[in-house]
C-alpha cells in the first residue's frame, strides 16, 4: 500500500488536469470554473485523505516517501515526502487555493489562462513544500514563479506591469542565489552531487563554506519571506495584483520564504544558522517596528494590509532567529496563521473594492452601513491581525515571545531589547489596522457614484471568508491542531543543535 | 459545595451562547434574527441570571469556609513550555462575581428599553453578553496568560461598544483612541508577565507568589528587574482603571451607548485594573517602591479627576472624570495596602456609579425627545434645569446616587471612603490632605451636576447660543440615510428625524424588515411633536418607561444598603462584618489597625470631619450654582451672586484658569495630540518616505541604470557601417598620433 505514489499524485495532479482545460469545449466560463473548483475540491480532499491514513503524527521522519531516478546523467531523483514541517503548509495551500479560485469567480477574461495559471501554481506550490531533493526544491521554486508573473501582468491593476516586472527580477534575482547555493552545497565534497536532504543534513562543511552557502539562500528566501530591506516587490505586487492573485502571494508564496528558511538554512547549515541568528532577530525586531510604522503612510488600502503582512513576517523571523522549541514553533504556527489571515483580509479589500472603485483610504468611509457583512468581517479578521485573544495569531505571537525570553542562546539585555520592540509592533499595529477601518467603514458619507447602490457580500463571498475564519478561530482556542503535527520535527530539528 | 467548585468553570461560558447565536444568526439569516428582537433578550437576562444565582452561592460558601479553590487543565502540549488553563475561586474572585452579575443583569434589564429604538439592538445585546463572558473570565482566571487574554478581550468588547454608533465621526475616533490606549497598557502587561516568567517560570498566581518570596528571602533575584517588571505589570492596570498618564480615552469613552457607560465604564471593565493590582497585591507588596508609586499614581489620579470635573458641560463626561476621581480613590487604597478599604470602595461606587449613569441615561433619554439626538444637545446640562418637575423619580434616584458619592451617611460610598480617608492619615498627611480635600471637591462637581440638571428652569430655548455652530447645525440620524439639513426651526429636527427613521426603514434598506414595536417607538415622539407643533408651546420631557425606572429603582435599594456589608454592627471582635469576614484569610492588611474591633469615638470624629468637608462643597456648589435666573454665565463659575470685590480681577482669573484647565481637559489630550500622533503620523511619513526613495529608489534606479546602459549599448551597437567606420578611423588616428608623439621625441633625442 505503501508504495502507491500519493504524492506524485497530489502534486501532477492539478497542472495534468488543468491543462485540460484548453481542451474543453467552449460553452463559456462557466465550465471551466466549475472544472477547476471541481479539481481543487478533489486535490484537497485527496491531500486530506492521504494524510490522514498514511500519515503518523508521532514520527519526525520523511513519511511517504518517493523515490524515482529522473535524469541519470547527474543522480537527479524526483524524490518526494513530508514531514511535520511541511505537512501544515501543504494543506494550507490546498485550502486558500480552493478558496481563491472560488473567490475568482468574477474574472471572465481569459478566464481558460487564469484557472489554468491558478493550477499550475498549486501544482509548483505543493511541489516545494513536497520536495526532498534539492535540485527538485529549486525547480518547483522556479515553475510557480512563472504562473504568478502572468497573473500579476494580465488581471491587475492601472501599474500592474510595472509590478509584474518588479516582482519577476526580484524573485529572479533571489533564485540566482538559490541556484548557486544548490550547486554549491550539491557538489561540495564528493565526486557524484548529492542533492538528498537526508544525507545532507547530516554532512558538515568548513565553517566559510557553511556561511556562503548560507548568506546564498538566506538572501533568496529573504526576497522570498520578506525579509528588509528585500520588501518593496510585495507592496507593488499586492497593490496591483487581483484579489484572488493576492490571496495566494499573502497566504502561500510568501510562507514559502519561511518554509526555505527552516527547511534548508537551519536542518542543512546548523553552524552558520547559530552564528546568523543573532542578526536574523535583529532584522526582525526591526522589520516589525519599521513595517507597522510605515504602514499607516500608505494611502493605499492594499498596500497598508501588504506592509502589515510584511511586519507579520518579522514574528517568523525572529521565531526562527530564537533556537528554542517554543520559537520555532510559534514561527510554524505563525506560518499557517498569516496565512489565513493575510489571504483573508486581501480578500475582503478585494470584494470592498469591487464595491466601491476606490483604492484610496482617505477616499472612503461610511461603508459601515451598504456593506454590513463585509464591515463584520473585516473588523473580526483586522482583530485577528492585530493579535486578539482567542484567535490564531496571538497563539503564534505568545508562542514567539516566550520563545525569545526563554532562549538560551542570548544574553538578558538583548532579549529584553528584541522583546520591548516586538511589544511596540504590539502598540503599534492596532493603529493602523484600526485607522484603517475606521476610515473605510466608520463615519458618514455621500458616495458621489451614480449608482451608490451596494450589494453586500452574497453568499459566495461570506462562505469564503466564514470558510477561512474557522480555522483562524479554531486555532486560537485549541492550537494544539496545528501544533501537534509539527512538535515532534521541530523537536527534532532543535535537538540538532544541541548534539552537534 | 465541592461539586459546585468542580463546574463553576462553566461560569464565564454561561452567557456565551447568546452573542454567539446572534452573531451567526445575523450573518447568515439576517432578517429572521431581526424578527425576533426582543426573544434574544430574555436569553441574555436568564442566563447571566444563571450566573449570578451560582455565584452567590460561591460566595456564602466562601463566607463560611473561605476556601480557595483551584483547577487548572493544560492548553498546549509541549515539552518545556505549557500552557495552562484553570478557574481560581476566592474571596476576591467571588466578590467581583456577584458585582458584575447584577450591575449586568439590571443594565441588561434597563438597556431592553433605552435600546429598543435602535437598528443595532441586537448587536447590542450580543456585543454586552460577549462582555459579560470575558469579564467573568477574567475575574475567574487563575493564571496571568488567561488575565491577559481575557482582558484584551474586554478591551475589544469595549471598543466596540464605544464605537456602536459607528456612523458618528467623533464615536469613530473615540473608540479607536480607546483600544489604542489600552493596547499601550497591554504592552506594559505583557512584558510584565513575560519578565515575571523568566524570574519565576511559572504563570500561577499562588505558585508566583510563593516562588517570589521564596527568592526574596534567599536574594537571589535581581531587584532592580524585579522592580522594572511589576511596574510593567501596574502599567496595564493603569490604562485600564483609567490612571493619570493613560486615562484619556475614558471621557472619550462616554460616546457610547448610556448602558454601557454604566456597565463598562463605571462598574466593572475599568475596576479590572483594580481587581489586577489586588490580585497581585502579594507580590507588589515586597516591593515598596511599586507601593509607593501605586499610590502616588492614586493621589494624582484622585486630585486629576476631581478637576477635570469641575467645568464639564457634558453630564456623561463629567460623571466620567468622576469615575477616574473614584478609581483613584481604590487605587491610592491599595498602594497605602488597605485592601479592604480598596475592594469596599470598589463595591459600593460601582453600585453608585452605575446609579447615576443609568439615571443620567433616563435623563437624557427625555431629553432626546425635545432637543434631538445629537449628544451635544441632548447631554449638555446647559440645556438641562429644572427636570425635577418633570422627572421626579430620576430626580429622587440620581440624587441619592449623587449623595452618595459626595460621602453622606448611611449611604454606601460613605462608609468605603470614609475608610479610606482615614487609611490615608496613618499612611501620609499630605496625601491624606489631598485625598480630603478632594473629598470636598467630589461634593461640589457632583452637586453642581444635580443642580444644573434638575434645579432652576428648563433651557432648552438656549440650544440656539449654546455652541459655535449654533445657528447652522445638521441633524445627525444615527442609521439612517443621511440629510443634512439645515435647522430653522429647532423642534422640527425630530419630524425630520422620525420621518428620516421611517423612510429608511422602508427604502434605504433594500430588504425591508418591519420591527415590531420599533416601528411604534420611532412613532411616539412623532406624535408628540406634532402635538407641540400645534399648540405651539414647550413640550416637556417625560418619565421613563417603567423598564427603565426598575432598573434604577433597584440600584437605589443597592446603593442605600450596600454599605451594610462593611459596617461592623457589633463591637465583639469575634463577629466581624461580611466584608471583613469574607477577605480576612486571604488580607495582609500592612496598617496598624489590627484590632479589627473599631474605635467608634474615633470613627465618629473621622467621619464629622470629612462629612463637614462635604458639605462644605455642597454648600459652595448651592451657592454658585443655585439658579437665581437661569442663564449660561451658571457655566463659566462667575455668578451674578458674586458682589463686585475689590480683588474681582484677581479671582475672575483664577476661577477662569479652573475652567480653562477643566475644560480643556487639563491640556493633556492636547498634548498628547500634538506630541504622539503627530510623532507617529510623522514617523509614519518619513518611514514612507524612506522605504518609497530609499529603498526602493535603489532597486528602481538599479533597473533605470540598467535600462540607460542598455540603451547606450544599443545606440553604439546600432548596426551603421559608416559609424563603425569613424569610429575606426578616429581610434586610428588617436594611434598614429600617439606614435608619431613617441616616435619625434625620440627623434629629437
């Protein structure tokens, strides 16, 4: 039973099906929409099945593990499994993708190209987080780059090819490094590459050659994360980017930077990561003062939930940057967290802005009474992003706090320094969050629009949010559903370095 | 008894279902969940009923056996950091239980009626049923991690209600200035608690409190972080309750609903930061620096909000910077370490404050009905005077809150602040002084407020002169479609306004639910006015409704005897009062009173004092504010009473720079205006600024670069022989030239 390929499966699946859809008949968008939700549902459940028969919680190995000689010339396998780490961002992406493309549903241009971009994206996406094979890692790394491209430069805003642009030679630029840190660490040492994280992780290198290496891919998951001063693609690509577009940048793409982080720079570079992780919390701390302070400067609502999420990161950073059990984590935790989170308030500025035309805060106000849902649920999820009690991200952030105070890798005054700015992050995010809604929603006005008529959010609209605002509350109350598939691997990751 | 502690977990959760029902209820079926209004309301009282049945009964257990009882379940797994999640029930715990059930049943009952005209009723009631949990909650919870979740939870629940009149700006602003202020303490809170575990390891207040004296006692703990930390933890408590530097969102705060003023704002939210510093009493108490300042923060706060009180045109504000008076009150109790004194003022002004909230509600409720519903009007006392004959049984009721407060016996907060005056002169004279004196001042702004609102005549005809938009003022409808519409006649705006209700009800809002008996309330006043238009004389404001008056009734009764429970009725030492009796085990009372048998002679003599202080400032207040004629001078503290003096001048200024100072909220607000926002919002600006030429000036210079290079390359690479062949030429005789140089240099070698 073992040796049924479930995750090549799970992987093929979506691009094979979604280039399918050229081949359908035209009989409108309505069958390639309901094709390609048809696809997601199935690849979820498929993804959920999988994991929960085939898959033990108890066990930080490689689970599911494939292994298939590729290209014989250089040992490239297409070599496939997951762990505790990579199993909560898998199923992640399997639930915002589902929801973007329900959330999708308005776009009718090329709509054949859009669904079958936002399967293809799926298919790279699982495939990254999927991968145990470096070379392999790099390759899905590169083929959604792609599909991202083309739905920022075709279905965005007024600037979007600007961003396009921006946000292609950006992340080009990372994988260059990606790519040099690939190579390195494959044909370090030995006559034949050895790209299996396995072995890898359990190789050494000159302390120099572990610092390259690790400068290499932490500035490719840097622009990735991410990370200052790598950020400016992101607000552009938020800003201009369609809705659904931004739900999966917000919820996945970025999660990906962090997911390289752990997976490569601290299980394949322990060394280097021990002598980087003084500087990665310092970066943090100051990524989430310097974010959260920008963040209110934006007129653009777009925008300022883009530097909110790029200050969201600096908790991921700084959990990593911790070395405890406690901090990591809080990061893994706030990796699923912001995923949802991010992927829902970028939806709900979406469907506002389909309403009322108008990207400009300080243009807006008094929607509180057209939109009454979409104002519930937008205050409910600003509560979540600011770290509300009883929702996911003040689990993550607590989880990270008391991963910094109880690291023993630092010393009392530094720790108390990166705690005192991360705790004004904490004054500092309410204020524009909350400024933000009160500029949209709070207040009176006169829409000058010749139809100010609204509907509020349908059905459709309020699944989706619903649909992604029980898991954020879920996890708020009990986070042991996303902490128990991760503790035991981050466990392991950690006792790495204290063995070695 | 323990099967009761075993469930009493259950306690926060009971109202739970309610706001959880109504919230799915009116996202997902809107107009069914509207239909039932007033169902959803009963739910809400019964259960909080519930509540409170079950909590009185934990407190005459506790009164009996006082025991403590303590349970605690594990929240996450891990292997060296786990959070947990428990109950404690103590004296304490118990004491607060009873204070929020029925302060929130009996404003449940009362915001029934005072709601029902409104669009958000149901939200209302679910927003005030989701507070109910959390405040349960928080006073149940045994560990710091729970205190901190759930009090930003009544943060949250505060903001909301603040803001629940969305649609107005100043509502707008006002809540978010709220949560921000709060989420400043928070911040002290959390690093507190997070500085605490790192000394001790362990979240538990009775585990803390034993791990900090067993590291006291050994010094082995850093007494300067020590020091740092609780102060961290006291800051949270201070945004809170509304303290000095962080208590300016609390008059703000007065933009929401009456209700809630009384709930949230005066009884039981900010008490939550009372409630923390006594929690944490034990460990505050090691450490007399904390101790000290606690008081400090105390006596300014006390003598802060005294002022501040004194000039408020707006009856809610000035009951406001009343409550930050009071508070200050229990907090400079608990610094001096009198917890007793500190938990009984909490009591009794929590009964008396929500007294005079909920009747000040009924007051402006009547009033709404003659100057409109715009707050400026409706609780200005300017316009107020002389509702003693219309409103009697408010009238009867705010003045026994009114008495109260200003300290006159047998009232409640009589016997609780006499107790703390007298706390306050073994502690320190000078603050003892102060606290006094503010006593007297406590009289003379609380009677001011009673006789501008009942006393004299009604001035409703002053609305025209009253404000700097006098003669053009819009009428604000709160959910409705929006109209501005300049006023000519004042008493049209309410037909404007009713008219505004009923053509929203029916075509603003796409989907047409008729509520019913809301569409008879939105009538009532109509039918009034048009009575008034054709007699053409005042109407006069009315009586509450009976719903209304009950409420307030039943606070009359808690307010007259509340304070039984903390006078010792006979000289026994064995047989205590109920107060004493409940928190004895677990009070370490530092003063010297021991002998808990009181000294009447002494008592007595105590007491004449600050009763004479007290009527000192009622007898002032009579005296300036006691309506002669009425007119707006009353405001401005000058009175035509006063005879021209010889230092007229003198005194003209310093009674104008009282009201300065008070009215323009002690200069505070503006201050902090000007320095944090506008520091924020610059560092907003120039992080932008920095991050749009800096950073990404480079990476878009980088492309520029790259795009002129590109082009040059282009244009040298052009693909024109001739050009290529100049430039052959040119380098050619750049060559020869050269070499002809060195060749006739040599040559002439």
């Amino acid at each position: 039973m073992n040796d049924f390929p479930w995750l090549t499966i799970i992987v093929v699946l979506p691009i094979l099906t979604g280039s399918f859809i050229f081949f359908l008949p035209h009989r409108g968008n309505k069958v390639i929409r309901w094709y390609t939700i048809c696809i997601c549902i199935l690849e979820l459940l498929l993804t959920t099945y999988t994991f929960c028969s085939h898959f033990q919680l108890d066990d930080p190995l490689t689970q599911l593990a494939e292994d298939y000689k590729w290209i014989n010339f250089f040992d490239f396998y297409w070599r496939l499994g997951i762990d505790g780490l990579s199993i909560g961002p898998i199923l992640l992406t399997g639930f915002i993708t589902t929801l973007a493309t329900l959330a999708a549903r308005p776009i009718t241009r090329d709509s054949r190209l859009f669904h079958f971009l936002m399967l293809a994206m799926y298919s790279g996406q699982i495939g990254s987080f999927s991968s145990r094979d470096l070379l392999l890692f790099f390759i899905m790394w590169e083929l959604e780059l792609i599909p991202v491209y083309l739905l920022l430069s075709m279905w965005g805003g007024k600037k979007r090819l600007y961003s396009a642009t921006k946000f292609i030679l950006y992340t080009a630029g990372g994988s260059i490094f990606l790519l040099i840190g690939v190579l390195g660490i494959g044909l370090y040492g030995s006559n034949e590459p050895t790209l299996n994280f396995e072995t890898l992780a359990n190789q050494s290198y000159p302390a120099a050659m572990e610092i390259i290496f690790y400068i290499g891919f932490l500035i490719a998951f840097a622009v990735k994360s991410p990370i200052i001063p790598l950020h400016t693609w992101l607000p552009d690509t938020h800003g201009e980017a369609h809705y659904s577009t931004c739900m999966l940048l917000a919820g996945i793409l970025l999660k990906m930077g962090a997911y390289g982080l752990v997976r490569i720079n601290m299980e394949l570079l322990p060394h280097a990561h021990s002598l980087f992780s003084p500087w990665l919390i310092t970066i943090g701390a100051i990524q989430i003062i310097y974010a959260a302070s920008t963040s209110p400067g934006q007129r653009n609502l777009k925008k300022r939930i883009a530097y909110s999420s790029i200050s969201h990161m600096g908790f991921i950073i700084i959990g990593i940057g911790s070395i405890t059990d406690t901090g990591l984590n809080g990061a893994v935790l706030q990796i699923i967290s912001h995923g949802f989170i991010g992927a829902a308030l970028f939806f709900l500025a979406g469907t506002s802005y389909d309403r009322i035309r108008l990207l400009y805060l300080d243009e807006m106000g008094g929607m509180a009474i057209p939109l009454p849902k979409i104002f519930t649920m937008f205050s409910i999820l600003s509560m979540a992003s600011l770290a509300l009690p009883g929702m996911s991200g003040f689990v993550a952030e607590l989880l990270v706090f008391f991963g910094i105070i109880t690291s023993q890798k630092y010393l009392l005054i530094p720790k108390i320094l990166v705690t005192f700015l991360m705790a004004i992050g904490m004054i500092l995010t309410p204020i524009y969050l909350l400024s933000m809604i009160r500029q949209m929603f709070y207040g009176y006005k006169l829409f000058n629009v010749p139809n100010s008529y609204f509907f509020d959010s349908g059905p459709r609209e309020l699944f989706v949010s619903i649909s992604i605002l029980l898991p954020i509350i879920g996890i708020g109350i009990y986070p042991d559903f996303v902490l128990s598939l991760s503790v035991d691997k981050v466990e392991a990751i950690i006792s790495n370095y204290f063995y070695r | 008894m323990e099967y009761t502690y075993q469930y009493s977990w259950i306690i926060p959760f009971i109202p739970l279902p309610v706001p959880m029902l109504i919230g799915v209820g009116l996202l997902l079926f809107p107009t069914a969940t509207k239909n039932l209004r007033r169902v959803w309301a009963f739910p809400s009282i019964l259960l909080l009923s519930i509540v409170m049945i079950l909590s009185v009964y934990l407190s005459i257990q506790q009164i009996n056996r006082s025991s403590l009882y303590q349970y605690v379940w594990s929240w996450t797994i891990n292997n060296d950091f786990s959070l947990e999640f428990g109950y404690l029930i103590d004296p304490l715990t118990s004491i607060m239980l009873i204070l929020i059930t029925t302060v929130g049943i009996l404003v449940l009952f009362y915001s029934d009626n005072y709601m029902s005209h409104d669009q958000g009723y149901l939200r209302f009631f679910a927003y005030l049923s989701f507070f109910n949990t959390s405040m349960l909650g928080l006073v149940t919870s045994s560990n710091l991690i729970q205190i901190y979740i759930f009090w930003e939870l009544v943060g949250m629940c505060s903001y909301l209600l603040i803001g629940f009149w969305f649609t107005r700006p100043i509502a707008a602003t006002a809540c978010q200035k709220a949560f921000v202020t709060n989420r400043v303490g928070d911040f002290g809170l959390l690093l507190g608690i997070l500085g605490l575990y790192w000394i001790t390891g362990s979240f538990e207040f009775r585990d803390l409190f034993e791990i900090f004296n067993n590291l006291i006692y050994n010094n082995e703990v850093n007494f300067l972080f020590l020091t740092l930390c609780s102060f961290l933890l006291f800051t949270g408590a201070v945004a809170k309750s509304a303290q000095f530097p962080l208590h300016v969102w609390l008059p703000d705060a007065m933009e929401g609903p009456t209700p809630i003023s009384a709930l949230i704002h005066a009884a039981t939210m900010v008490a939550a930061g009372i409630f923390l510093v006594a929690r944490l009493l034990p460990l505050f108490i090691i450490i007399p620096y904390i101790m000290n300042f606690i008081s400090l923060i105390g006596i300014i706060t006390v003598l802060l909000g005294a002022t501040l009180a004194l000039a408020q045109k707006d009856i809610k504000r000035s009951l406001a910077y009343s409550t930050m008076s009071q508070l200050g009150y229990m907090m400079l109790a608990l610094g001096m370490g009198s917890y007793r004194a500190a938990l009984f003022h909490l009591i009794t002004h929590a009964y008396s404050k929500a007294l005079l909230f909920l009747g000040s509600g009924s007051i402006i409720h009547s009033m709404e009905s003659i100057v409109g519903y715009s707050p400026d009007k409706s609780q200005n006392m300017v316009l107020m005077g002389g509702l003693k004959k219309h409103v009697p049984i408010t009238k009867t009721a705010f003045l026994v809150g009114t008495l109260s407060l200003c300290g006159i016996p047998p009232l409640a907060c009589f016997w609780s602040k006499d107790e703390i005056l007298n706390d306050s002169w073994l502690y320190s004279p000078i603050f003892a002084i102060i606290a006094c004196s503010t006593a007297g001042l406590t009289a003379f702004y609380m009677f001011r407020v009673y006789l501008l609102t009942f006393e004299g005549h009604l001035n409703v005809q002053f609305q025209n002169y009253s404000g700097q938009k006098s003669s053009s003022f819009y009428s604000i409808s709160l959910w409705g479609k929006e109209i501005p519409k300049k006023i000519k006649k004042n008493f049209r705006l309410l037909t404007l306004l009713a008219m505004d209700n009923n053509e929203r009800a029916s075509f603003f809002w796409n989907k047409t639910y008729q509520i019913d008996g809301n569409v008879k309330r939105i009538l009532s006043p109509f039918l009034t006015i048009i009575h008034f238009r054709t007699k053409n004389t005042f109407s006069y404001p009315h009586e509450s409704d009976n719903t209304m008056i009950f409420p307030i009734f039943l606070l009359v009764l808690f307010t007259l005897f509340v304070g039984a429970i903390g006078i010792p009725f006979n000289q026994d030492e064995s047989n205590l009062d109920i107060l004493s009796k409940l928190l004895n085990p677990s009070i370490n009372i530092l003063h010297q009173n021991s002998n808990n048998s009181v000294n009447w002679e002494e008592f007595v003599t105590n007491a004449s004092f600050s009763l004479s202080i007290a009527f000192v400032g009622i007898f002032l207040a009579t005296f300036l504010y006691k309506p002669i004629y009425s007119s707006l001078q009353n405001l401005n503290l000058l009175n035509s009473v006063v005879k021209r003096t010889p230092n007229r001048v003198l005194r003209d200024k310093i009674i104008n720079g009282i009201y300065d100072w008070s009215y323009n909220r002690g200069y505070i607000d503006a201050l902090y205006t000007k320095s944090l926002i506008e520091g924020i919002r610059g560092l907003a600006e120039l992080t932008h600024f920095f991050d749009r030429r800096v950073i990404d000036g480079i990476t878009n210079g980088f492309g520029l670069a790259s795009f002129f290079l590109g082009e040059g390359i282009k244009y040298v690479g052009g693909g024109r022989i001739s050009s290529y062949l100049l430039l052959y030429l040119v380098f050619v005789l750049i060559f020869l030239l050269i070499y002809f140089n060195f060749h006739f240099l040599n040559f002439t070698k």
